[in-house]
C-alpha cells in the first residue's frame, strides 16, 4: 500500500526487453535503502525490485503491466517518480493507494496560474472510472486533488514544490500519465451498479 506522496526521482539507465517482459533499470538515491522483492511504486505503478547494484536496481514490468500503463513509454534518462510501500503506524498524508494502474490518460493542457499549474487530463470513459469534484486521483503515483470533474476528463492544480520534486515538470501536452482512481470511489461505484474495471 502507498499514499500517493513522491519520496524521490528516478533516472532509467537501462531498458531490456525479455519475450514479453520489460527489464527496467533505475539510479536512485534510495538504493541502498532497498532489498529484492520490495515493492516499489513507479510512476504509480507497484514493482517488484528484482536485482541491485551500487546505485542502480532493476524491476520487470510483465506485459498486463505494459498494455495497462505507460511504462512502455519509458526511454533512458526519463525521470520516474518513486515511492517506497508505506510503513505500519505512519501518517498517510495523501490517500490510499494500492499501485494498481487502472488506465492511462493524455495530459490534454497545461496552464500557469500565479505560481502554481493547472494541468489537464483526458481519458476514455469506457472503463467507467469516474472522479468526483474535490476527490482524490493519483497521477503517476502523486496523489492530487480533483477539480473540474468531467465525464472524461479532471483537472489538477500543482504547487511548486510538487512541480520541482516530481516529474510534473516534465510533462507536455500529449504527455501519457498513469492513472489510479480512489479506491473508495471504486468500491461505491461497483456497488451501484457502475460495473468498474480497469488495474494492473
């Protein structure tokens, strides 16, 4: 389980592809706090760490993981936002979040705001994934905040500390982000009848 708040960046440095598997290979400075078989969420997406050394470790994306995300998107040098599991008895100061991917999104605008940025995203409704007005939404693993909720679409505002320590700042239009909807909002909508599908 995550909580949606970014711990560090990372770099790809390597990219293999193995039949249908994608070994990826990332320099963090949170290396050497890792052990194989942790789980660690990139870019919102939950992986298992399967090899280490020095500075660098290595995660394989299967192809449901592929198909679902946009980890096959990734190139060398890309930065790549991380969170470790969280703890037992720690604060969760965003909300919860599984590292489940549901579906992906394009960044359809990005606007300044005095100070702060106004991004977009559009998605296809087919899944029936929905957002609600003030709600939560994780955006590569970030977790943010709902506004302007549409059928097939949301907004979120960006502050600057979230803009310069994720990589939100290097996100353009046409961008493909990852998206995982509120797990709560899941469950309800499933309840009445909505029918929700979608994960990794």
């Amino acid at each position: 389980m995550f909580t949606g708040i970014i711990e560090t960046l990372g770099v790809v440095t390597d990219l293999k592809k193995e039949q249908n598997n994608l070994h990826i290979t990332i320099k963090s400075d949170i290396t050497p706090e890792l052990k194989i078989d942790q789980s660690v969420a990139h870019n919102g997406v939950c992986l298992t760490v399967v090899s280490i050394s020095n500075d660098e470790y290595t995660v394989t994306a299967i192809q449901e993981t592929l198909n679902k995300t946009s980890l096959g998107t990734l190139n060398i040098n890309d930065l790549v936002n991380l969170e470790r599991a969280m703890k037992l008895g720690d604060r969760l100061d965003g909300h919860i979040v599984q590292g489940h991917v549901d579906q992906t999104a394009i960044c359809a605008n990005i606007e300044e705001a005095n100070g702060s940025w106004l991004f977009t995203f559009e998605y296809n409704p087919i899944l029936n994934n929905i957002t609600i007005e003030k709600g939560s939404i994780t955006v590569n693993g970030t977790s943010l905040t709902v506004v302007n909720s549409q059928n097939n679409s949301f907004s979120v505002a960006i502050i600057p500390y979230t803009y310069n320590n994720t990589n939100f700042k290097t996100l353009n239009k046409n961008s493909v982000v990852n998206l995982e909807f509120d797990v709560l909002g899941k469950y309800v909508a499933k309840l009445v009848g909505l029918n929700t599908t979608g994960g990794n």
